[in-house]
C-alpha cells in the first residue's frame, strides 16, 4: 500500500514515465509516497511532482452527513434487515485522501441502499476495482472492536476521536480526511500486527506511528467491546412550559434519556429555543437552532422566550446504535475490505406545550369625548386605572386612542389566564365617580371591555324685554318679548370658530322665549358657554354675545339672565363695483343720490351744517353718507360713472335694519357695467398695378383673411381685474367678409395685437352622379350639334367623361371692383376642358341639389405679403367713451403691404469698371414682354428702383452710351423683401479693327522686248505702323493714346492681309515702314474708326497698292575711235542669274533702252556687232537700285577691244553711279581668280565634308 520515491535519468525518465502512466491506467496502490507521484490537471501523474489531493474534510462531513441520512455508518434504519452470510455489495472510492506525505483512497460499501465507511487492511497489496464484489461475516473479535471504534461508526466519537482532534466534542465537529487515514491504519496495524516493522508505516512520522500503537492497544486492551443493546427511552413524552416571571422565560422539566453511553440521537432546536444539557455533571447551554447530540445517561431540558407558542414536537429520534456485525470483502490478489453492515436502531420523541397568554383589551370612553376629536383637547389627562390580580400589580393610563396600556405602551396586554381587577384610581372632577370592574383572561383568547365616564351636568335660564332704555321695573312688567330665539353652545367650539350647526347636540341647545320672555336650556356638561340671540327685530340690534359658566346642578343653583335690545341705527357707504367681477372700482369721483322708497331725496348735513344731498366716492371706491340712517328700505342712484365704465340704468335699493351689527356699517355695492370696445377691422392688401413703362400699388379690400385679437399686455379694467394676461387670445378666428370687413366681439379697453392667422378662398366641390355624367354629354353633344361642329375622336370623349367623374371644383373670385363670380369648373385629371364643355358644364352646376354640392375653406399663401413671423399685423388700443354707451365701436383699417425691395443697377466699363451715365435701361416682368420701367443711368452709372415688389424680373439695355456697345440681352434678377438687389451690367466699349489688303504687280516680258505689269491682291511683307491721328478717347474723355503715337504695328501675310488687334475708335494714320523688297513704299493713309452701337468689334477694310521700284537702262554703242554711234549691234539683257530676259539693237544713234526694268542686278552683252567690228562677248553687270533709276551704258568697239562705260541716274536725271572701265584682260584675270578662288574653297568644303563623313 506504501511506495517510495522513484529517481529517474533522463534516458530512462521517458521510459519510466510510459511505464508509470501505463502503471496508472492499471490502478496504483492505495498508498504512495507525495515526494515520487502527484495528480496533475490531464489526470496522469509524473514522477518528481507534488501530489495534489483531492476533496476536503468540508467534503468529508458531508459524506459522513449523507451517510448518517440514509442509514450509513452511524445511524441504522429499523427497517433495515441484517444482511446474509454472503452477499453483493457495491465498492466505491470518493476521492484520494492525503496523510503526511501519503494518499490512500476513502473506500465506501453500498448495502442496501445504504452507504457504510470501509477500509483496506491489507496496504502492500493493490486495491480491488471499483464496483460489485461479494461481501461475506467477518467474526473476529478484535477486528469487530476495532472498526467500532473507527471513524464512521459509532465508538468513534467517545473514544478515538480524542486521538485524532483537539476540538470539543459537543462542537458538533464532523472527523476530517485525518481522521480516516489514522483508522485506517490502526485497523492495518490490528489485522496483522506484523506490518508495524513493514512499509506500512514507511515514511509516516514517527509520532503518528506511537499514536497508532497507542489506540490499538486501547482499543485492544482498555475499551470496553461493541455493545450489542441499541435500545434507548425518554422519562417523559410531553411536558408544559411554565413561566418564569424572574428570568422573563418559559422553562420544560427535564428529561433524561436511557441508552447505551455511545447511543446517541440528534436534536434540532427550533427558532427562539434553548437546550440545556447535563453531562456528567456539566452543564452546557446551547441554541440558534443548532442540532445537539443527546447520549445515554444525558439529562436535558428547554426554555425559550415569550414569543414560542404551541405545541412543539420533536419527530421520531433516531438511536445511532445498531447490532455491530462486521463483513469483509476479499479479492485474490488484492487488498481486503472491512466494514460494519446493516442492523436495526431503536427511536424515541416527545412534546412540549409552551405557556399559551390571553390577552386583554379595554378602551376608556367620556360621555364628552367628542371634544377630543373636534378641538385636540386631551380629556385624558389625568385618568390612571391600577391593574390588579394573578400576580399584576401595573399602573394603566389610556393613550390618545383611550386604549389602557402600561409604561411601555403594550397595547392590548399580554397576560396570563386568570381573574384581574381594574380599578380608576384618578379622574378629572367634571366627571360624576370612579368606575371599578372585574375582567377574566383566557389563554390564547382576547378579552375586551370598555370603561366611560359621566359628566356632571347643569343648565341656564334667561328673559327676554324690548328696550335696554327702559327702566328695569318697566321692562319687566310691559316689555316682555316672545319668540326670540337663543342660542347656548360649548365656548371651546365658540372659540374655534366653529360653527353652531357643527356642533355636537351634547354641547348645545336653542331655546325659544315664551310668552312671559322666558327661556331655559336642557340639562348640559358643566363648563363654560357663549350665549347668543338668534332672531330679533328690525328696529333693535341684537344683544352681544355673552359668556356663562355652566355649573353642576346637584350642588350650585344657576342665576336667570335680564336681556334687553337698542334701536338701530346705522352709517350707510356706497361702494363702487365691476358689475362682473364685483371687484372694487378704486376711482375717485362716481356720484350717488339717495331716495327713500317714496321718490324723497334724502339730504344731510355734514359737521359743518353744510346741506348735502350727492355722495362721492374717494380714490378707494367708496362714498360715504355724512350721517347715519334709521332703519328703513332706501335706493341709491349712480348720478355720474367713473371712466371706463357705463352708468348704471337702475337704482339700487337696500334696506337698513337690525341685521346690521351695532358698529358696522351698511354696505351698499352699486355695480357698473365695464365698457367694451368693438373693433371694426378694415383689411386691405397692396396691388402691384403695372402701366406704359410704369408701376404703382393700390389699395384692395382683401376677404376672407382671418385673425386673432391677442392681448398685448395685462388687459385691466379699473376695477383692478386682470381680464386678459398678456399673451392670451381675446377673440381667435375672425374671418374677413367679402367687403375685407370683420368685426370683433366687445373686448375690454387695453392694448391688443392684432395677428393675422392665414389668408383663405372659399371652394366648392362637385359631385356628379353617374346620371349626371351621362346628361353632361348628352348636352355636350347637342352643343356642338348647334355649333355645326362634328364630335371629336372617342379618346377625347373618354377623357371628357373621366374628367366629370373626377372631383370638380371652382373658387369663389371677388374682382377690384367687388364683383363676386364662381371660377370655371376644373377637374382632378390632367383634363382641360374646352370652351363649349366648360360652358355646358357651368349651365349644369347651376342647378346641381345642394346635397351634391359642398363649399369649403381652403388655405392660401401669405408669403406675398409682409407678414411678421410673429403673425402681428398691427397694434391697437381700445379706448372707452362716452359711459352712457356699453358698447362703443372702435375701427382699424390693415393693409397687407407686399413684399418690396430695392434695385440698383450699375452700368459700368467692362474694361475698368468706370461708371457709363445715360445708359438707357429698361425693366420687365417675368413674362419678358411687360415694361414696368424705361430710364437712363445717372452720373454714377445707377438706376434706383425702390419699392420693388418681391418677385422676378428682367433688365435690358436699350440704349448704349456713344462708343459702347449695346447689349439687348434680356437678364434676370429677383427682388427680395427687405434687400437690396445690386445687379451690375457692364458695357464693352465697341473696339476697331482695322484689316489691310496690300496689292502689289506682276510682271512678264513679251517676246524678250519688254516687261509687261499685271497687278496683284496678295503682297506680302509689307509693314505698317498704326499712328494715332488725334488724340484717342474714350466716350467718358479718358485718353488711350495721344496723337501721333504709334499703337500698333503689322506686316502682311502671304495673301497681302493685315489685320490690327483690336483697337479704341478714332481717327489714325497707316504708315508703310517697310515695303516688300523690289516695291516702292505706299503713301500714309488715313483711316477712322466710327462707332454705330451694335457692333462690338468695327472693321474698316482699307486697299493699299505698292508697285514695282523700275528704272531704265540705256546702252549706248559707239566707235572707240571716232565716236560715232554704231547702228544695229546686237544687245542681250540676262537677269541676275544670267539668263537673257530682252534683247534689243541700237538706234541710229547707236542706242538700245529697255524701260520698267524692276530693280535689281543685269548683265548686258553684245551678240551681234556691226559689220567690219569685233564682238565683244563679255557681259557686263549693271543695278537698278531705285525707283526711277536710270541705268546709262556705254560700249566702244573696236578691232580688239572696246570700253564700257556705266552710268546710273534717278528719274530726276541726277547721276546715281559711274560705270568703271575694265580692262578686258584684268577682268578676266579677275575672273580666274575668282575661278580659282572658288575651286580652292570648293575642295576645301568638300574635304571638310568627308571628313565630316
């Protein structure tokens, strides 16, 4: 059962722990060492661990509980039977327990339904499986003691416990996992001895070894053998509590219980009770419904506080102790198994009736306790009672309740059955005498009573004469008055303000004076009174109240009272009232008269004897009569009204009589009614009314508009009266008539805002029957018919038909000048009906029954008008007026003034924003067609429009400041309530542009005679400056460019066009600055750029022709000789590029002149020479290069050589140029160089080119 610590390499550790795990699969011994195997979270164990074991002693006693429950170790049902020689019992093992440094398995037996505490005895063998095995009598002596005395059975709490626990038995301890393990191993230890030198003990302290030795050879030696008697008996099986008066509890008598010393049966205490218990002489004290072990030979009994009643039974009390029958389970192999099985218990019970308490209820009742419950008086005060009998002795008092209670207030009170007396010992002397009365208690009843005292009583007598002027023997004899009614009632309700009615019949009465003016009470409480007179007549004043003292009849004699009366006579004041609220009028100056009710004016005077007959009121409302008058019936006529209010029509009448307290004064209320105001309100709306370039608004009636009359401020008549708050609604919903006329409801004078709740049109609605469609078509058709008119297609018909099936509605319409009319029938369908049909259709409605015809209200929006968004169209003040009116008509007319603002239009340069006056403008309406405004800008370049109604509109210039280009363009803008719309339009001044075509010439030559001139539209390269001719301005004189300035320039194009950029109008020159090479330069030519106001760009096309720069050349051919002309020689011209262009002979003055040659380079040469001359082939260069140029050449032959001779003059015959004479050899030695020259260059340029290749 012991194993040691295991130490193992790493090599081996792997194999060891497969081994070991394949070990726990197989089951382990039921002990091992905690340092060689612990428990780990996977369930395997590993070597070198530390065991971790589970389950606790709170799960041990828990165990141990459940076994006790049902029948276990411990406590054995009756019912249980012995079990065979053999049989099948079930092994189970809970959980692992730890000792020391060991574990071992807490083994239990299922047997019948029962579970029993088992042990191993074997601990080096391996422990049995889990589940069924056969169990058979085990009859050794010493093993039986042994496993009696062991945890779990019932020797073990007397005996072995000692050993394994220092806590107190009577702790209701339950034994720990400890407590097992050391009877496990005392058991081992018995059954065989040996195993004390074996392993059974390795490892385990050397303490606990001599501990196990210890309580083996006790229980071996000392303890006395398992008892074999479980039979156990009480001394008593019910007892009644009786009550402690000294310790305040219940107490039982004792019980004791017979039984074997370690049969034992559980108690368990209820809620408010005690056990005391005797044991061996100590007595121990235990409760909080704890559960107590009672063992034989205890003695015990109860107490418990008052609150325990009834009977409390203990149920059937189970002995632990049965017949002890050990078994053992053997399994080859294996560990053997011990345990106790079944046997039978005895049981025993009782009762105890607790002390049952009656109860007692008495209230304390006063004939005039009333007064307690009307006036707060505590009548109580002073009344005690002595409660006496049965061991009582308590003073009671009652509480406001009258209940009788004790100091501590106990109500009712709790006493033991039995007789009591209750005696008033103290009561107030109003009362006749002290009351005693006897009262008997029952337990578990409530008996009640109920104690009331008399008063004492007595009464009061009085007579009544007429007049307290009179001597009292005369009063007494003629002056005795009848009837009069008197009332005499408690002071103490008097006194509370209390009214008679109110009062209780038991403190009040009313009498009547006999004939003889006597009158007297019925008997009432003593005490103190108010006596007053109820009826009177109306020339005298009733007598004051007055107070008397009530005493008790039996022992006083009560006096008889003399009550006489004074005439009346009273001061009269009129007060001013609101007919309405009754409120007074505080005003200085309303006037009364009096009249008695003959007509007679009354007239007094005042202290000064000054004769008065009107009475005026004060500034608190009242006036007040100089004298007082005597009684009589009077009216008061109200001769002038205060402000604000109507006269009164009627008199007031009153009358003056005794009813009327002596010291007060008659109070005569003249109403007035308030003026009212009804205000006549006129409504009106602006109408935007367009004319020839022109607007206005007038003034229309405006209908069904509809109102609220709000208070502006508190409305207070002078009455003081708050009528309205501020803020509320006098009068909501008026509704405006077609004239735009409402009138309100009579209103109180203030200050009212007027708020306009929402502008409406009245519609009606159609409803057309299927017989009415048909007949509505049927009319249709005929109409056409009359008309000569075919009927349309069946869809138009269908949509006509529809159409009238839908809902038709008109809208009542009211023109400027008041003309009402119903609007044309339109449909909910998309359909439009035509002229015919729309006049069938409103022939038919005419007649339509009333019930297929609905008006109602329908909604329009305000948004045109300047309507604040409070809804206050207008303020207003109700005034009052002349008071002989109620009703006074006050009137207020409102427009609806539409939603306006302002334009301004500024016309300025596009190019630099400058203002352009004289614009000419022109507004529309949104339909674009409709002028409402022609006008020109003003020196600020603005037109100002105020007063502008809220809308759409569109601007357009008509007119453009000269120079400026107009723009017609229609632009929109909208006006907006309260706002200023700034429109800006800006002009683009009209620019200019002027476009050049430059014409030039061309040329051919004819039959190689002469050039012949064509001219050209396309010169190209030609430039041009573009000068100002003056000063160039703009319309509003700002200077662009001064004269003379050159503003542009431009060369032409290929097909001779020039154009300007865009330049400011005005008067400027085109100056040629360039001609094309070979061209003349053209003249200046002026050019003006007009302004006509529509154009935005002005072209002005201008023509310029440059011709051809040409001169002439002469060639004169003379003999070098004599100098003669040489007639017919042969001469050729070649251009630059030395082809020959003309050819010519000479004269017979030996010329040749070719004309209009254009400017360049020639060459000319001899072709054909005289006869008997030498040809001179050479060609010989010559240049135009002007205009005009003429180019003179002269040329002598000779035999060999000849000369030339080059002169060049202008058109004005001036000498331009000499011609060289060359000679002919230089010139070709010119030539070869020239030639070689070239050749050396040539060979040069190519070299470099291949090198370049």
């Amino acid at each position: 059962m012991f194993q040691k610590q295991q130490v193992v390499t790493h090599p081996a550790r792997r194999i060891l722990v497969l081994l070991l795990a394949l070990l726990l699969l197989c089951g382990t011994p039921t002990w091992a060492s905690a340092d060689s195997i612990s428990s780990t979270s996977n369930g395997t164990v590993q070597t070198g661990d530390t065991v971790q074991v589970e389950g606790t002693n709170a799960t041990a006693k828990q165990e141990l509980q459940e076994m006790e429950e049902t029948g276990g170790a411990v406590l054995f049902s009756t019912e249980a039977t012995p079990m065979a020689a053999k049989d099948n019992v079930e092994l189970t093992y809970t959980r692992t327990i730890q000792y020391e440094g060991y574990f071992t398995r807490n083994f239990r037996v299922k047997v019948d339904g029962k579970t029993k505490v088992a042990y191993c005895v074997q601990p080096k063998e391996t422990p049995p499986d889990q589940g069924n095995h056969t169990a058979e009598d085990y009859n050794n002596a010493l093993m039986t003691k042994a496993l009696y005395y062991s945890y779990g059975y019932a020797g073990y709490d007397k005996h072995t416990k000692q050993y394994v626990s220092k806590k107190d038995d009577d702790d209701d301890w339950t034994d720990d996992d400890g407590a097992y393990a050391l009877c496990h191993m005392i058991l081992s230890y018995l059954y065989d001895k040996s195993s004390a030198d074996s392993d059974a003990f390795n490892g385990v302290s050397s303490d606990t070894i001599k501990l196990v030795k210890q309580v083996a050879d006790k229980i071996e030696n000392d303890w006395p053998d398992a008892p074999t008697d479980s039979t156990l008996t009480l001394n008593h099986d019910s007892v009644d509590a009786t009550w402690q008066q000294a310790d305040q509890e219940q107490k039982t008598p004792t019980f004791r219980l017979t039984a074997h010393e370690d049969n034992r049966i559980n108690i368990k205490l209820p809620e408010g009770v005690k056990i005391h218990r005797t044991r061996n002489g100590n007595t121990q004290t235990f409760g909080n419904q704890r559960t107590i072990k009672i063992y034989g030979g205890d003695s015990f009994y109860f107490t418990a506080d008052k609150s325990v009643r009834g009977t409390w039974k203990s149920g059937n009390l189970e002995g632990s102790l049965t017949s002890f029958n050990p078994y053992i389970i053997r399994v080859t192999g294996h560990q053997n198994i011990v345990f106790c099985g079944t046997g039978e218990t005895n049981k025993v019970s009782f009762s105890v009736n607790w002390v049952e308490w009656g109860y007692l209820k008495v209230t304390k009742s006063l004939e005039d306790g009333q007064k307690m419950i009307d006036l707060g008086i505590n009548l109580y005060d002073g009344i005690t009672f002595s409660l006496t009998g049965n061991g009582e002795n308590r003073t009671l008092t009652p509480n406001k309740n009258g209940e009788l209670t004790d100091s501590s207030g106990e109500y009712p009170l709790e006493l033991l059955p039995g007789t009591y007396i209750l005696t008033e010992t103290s009561v107030p002397d109003r009362y006749r005498e002290k009351l005693v009365q006897q009262f008997t208690v029952t337990g578990g009843q409530t008996t009640t009573g109920d104690l009331k005292n008399i008063t004492k009583k007595g009464n009061f007598s009085l007579i009544k004469v007429y007049d307290k002027d009179l001597d009292d023997d005369s009063s007494l004899v003629f002056d005795r008055e009848e009837g009069v009614v008197f009332r005499v009632w408690d002071y103490s309700y008097y006194d509370n303000r209390w009214d008679y009615e109110d009062v209780p019949d038991l403190f009040k009465d009313e009498i009547t004076t006999n004939a003889q003016g006597e009158a007297k009470t019925k008997e009432l409480p003593i005490g103190h009174y108010v006596v007053q007179q109820v009826t009177k007549d109306k020339n005298h004043w009733a007598v004051d109240d007055f107070e008397i003292d009530i005493t008790d009849k039996e022992t006083t004699t009560q006096p008889i009272e003399i009550i006489g009366n004074v005439k009346t006579e009273i001061p009269v004041k009129f007060v001013k009232v609101d007919a309405e609220t009754g409120e007074v009028v505080k005003v200085a100056g309303t006037q009364f008269q009096v009249y008695d009710m003959k007509g007679n004016l009354i007239v007094q005077q005042d202290i000064k004897g000054n004769r008065v007959d009107t009475f005026t009121t004060d500034a608190k409302g009242e006036a007040w009569m100089v004298g007082t008058l005597l009684a009589g019936d009077y009216q008061v006529v109200e001769v002038k009204a205060p402000q604000g209010y109507a006269l009164a029509k009627e008199p007031v009448k009153f009358s003056v009589t005794s009813d009327t307290e002596k010291g007060e004064t008659i109070e005569v209320k003249v109403a007035d009614k308030p003026q009212k105001v009804e205000l006549v309100l006129h409504k009106q709306a602006e109408e935007f009314v367009t004319g020839d370039k022109s607007y206005s608004y007038e003034k229309v009636a405006m209908p069904f508009v509809k109102f609220d009359l709000v208070a502006a401020a508190d409305i207070v008549t002078p009455d003081g009266s708050t009528r309205l708050k501020a803020g509320e609604t006098a009068q909501e919903g008026m509704l405006t008539n077609e004239q735009g006329t409402v009138k309100s409801d009579p209103q109180y004078p203030g200050d009212y805002n007027v708020v306009e709740k929402g502008l409406y049109s009245k519609l009606r609605t159609y409803t057309l029957k299927e017989g009415d469609v048909t007949n509505l078509l049927t009319n249709w058709q005929l109409a056409l018919q009359n008309a000569g008119e075919s009927l349309p297609e069946q869809d138009v018909q269908d949509a006509f038909r529809a159409a009238l099936e839908g809902t038709l509605t008109s809208e009542y319409q009211i023109d400027k000048n008041g003309d009402t009319s119903w609007s044309k029938p339109e449909s909910d369908t998309e359909f439009a009906f035509d002229e015919t049909q729309a006049e069938v259709l409103e022939a038919y409605l005419k007649d339509l029954p009333e019930n297929q015809v609905e008006e109602s209200w329908k909604e329009l929006p305000l948004d045109r008008y300047r309507v604040p968004e409070d809804g206050i169209v207008a303020s207003v003040t109700l005034k009052a007026g002349d008071p002989s009116q109620e009703v006074i008509q006050q009137e207020l007319t409102i427009v609806n003034e539409l939603k306006k603002g302002e334009l301004e239009l500024t016309k300025t340069d596009i190019s630099n924003g400058e203002p352009l006056p004289d614009t000419g403008m022109r507004i529309y309406l949104a339909d674009k067609e409709t002028v409402i405004f022609e006008g020109r800008t003003d020196s600020d370049g603005k037109i100002m429009l105020k007063d502008l109604v809220e809308g759409s509109y569109y601007y357009q210039e008509f007119d453009a400041l000269e120079g400026y280009l107009i723009d017609d363009g229609l632009y929109p803008f909208e006006i907006k309530d309260g706002e200023i719309t700034k429109c800006e339009m800006t002009n683009k001044l009209q620019m200019g542009i002027i476009e050049l075509q430059k014409g030039g010439e061309t040329y051919k030559i004819k039959n190689k005679k002469k050039y012949v001139y064509t001219k050209t539209n396309a010169l190209a390269n030609a430039a041009f400056e573009v000068v100002a001719a003056e000063d160039i301005k703009s319309p509003t004189g700002k200077i662009y460019a001064r004269k003379d300035v050159t503003i542009a320039t431009i060369t032409t194009d290929e097909t001779g066009k020039a154009v300007t950029p865009e330049i400011h109008l005005g008067s400027y020159i085109l100056r040629e600055t360039k001609a094309p090479e070979g061209y003349v330069t053209c003249k200046d030519i002026p050019v003006t750029l007009t302004a006509d106001g529509t154009t935005e760009v002005v072209k002005v096309n201008v023509k310029a022709e440059n011709r051809l720069a040409k001169g002439t050349v002469e060639i004169t051919k003379t003999d070098i000789s004599n100098g003669e002309p040489l007639l017919d020689t042969g001469i050729q011209i070649y251009d630059k590029d030395k082809n020959v262009i003309l050819k010519g002979r000479t004269d017979k003055d030996g010329k040749l002149t070719f004309k209009k040659l254009p400017v360049g380079i020639y060459y000319f040469q001899e072709f054909d020479a005289p006869e008997g001359y030498k040809i001179k082939e050479d060609l010989y260069q010559f240049e135009i290069k002007n205009d005009g140029d003429i180019v003179k050449c002269k040329m002598t032959n000779k035999a060999k050589d000849g000369t030339i001779e080059i002169t060049t003059t202008d058109k004005n015959g001036n000498v331009v140029q000499t011609g060289d004479e060359f000679p002919l050899l230089a010139l070709l030695c010119l030539m070869a160089g020239a030639g070689i020259l070239f050749f050396v260059v040539y060979r040069m340029r190519k070299r470099e080119g291949s090198d370049e290749a």
